[in-house]
C-alpha cells in the first residue's frame, strides 16, 4: 500500500502530470519492492511555496508504507529525490521527504485493513 504524495509549486498541463505519475508509480514500486497494484500517487502542482526564503521550483514528499523500514529511509531519500529531480524538475537540494509506516490495522483498503 505504498502511498505518495508530491507536492509543488510547479505548474504542468493534464498529460504531463499523467507521465510524472506514472514515473513515480513505477519507481515506489520498485524501491520498495511491492507490486504497483498497490501503489497510489497524488500529484499537487502549482502549490504556494517557499523554501529557503525564494518560490524557486520545490517539492514535499509524503511517503507512506506498511512496514517501511526506518534503515532503509536514507536509500528510499536517495531514489525520491532522483525521480522527483528528474520527473518534475525540482532540484534535490529543493525536496523534503515526510516517512510515515503506519500499523496495518490502520490502512484500510477494500473494506477492511492490512
């Protein structure tokens, strides 16, 4: 149940917000290691933001993951940070990554929890 959600400042037309979302699907899929079935992606652009005192392009990232590894989180920052730098154009040094691993009885899906 790999849950993502970007949010940002930059501005993108229908299909390229579909092309970023799809990229980072693919891409929690396999840093994780979990089926994309499960994956969801919430792309937020054209946010008020400022970082660092300026509205240059930023993002803030929340992930969210049954049982994600708190020793992994600095590999997973690592492998955010390159697919938002690619996909979206925010430079890394301009990303905030939030991990959250929730108990499964607290992530609901398909009428009941994990």
């Amino acid at each position: 149940m790999p849950y993502l959600k970007l949010q940002t400042n930059r501005q993108f037309d229908h299909a390229t917000k579909s092309k970023i979302m799809q990229k980072l699907s693919s891409g929690v899929s396999e840093a994780l290691g979990k089926s994309e079935n499960y994956v969801m992606i919430v792309l937020e652009s054209e946010k008020p933001m400022i970082f660092a005192g300026n509205n240059s392009p930023a993002a803030f990232l929340e992930l969210k993951s049954l049982g994600l590894p708190e020793d992994q989180t600095p590999q997973f920052s690592a492998t955010l940070c390159e697919l938002v730098e690619q996909a979206v154009g925010v430079s890394k040094d301009r990303i905030y990554i939030e991990f959250a691993g929730p108990a499964r009885h607290m992530w609901g899906w398909n009428s009941k929890t994990f």
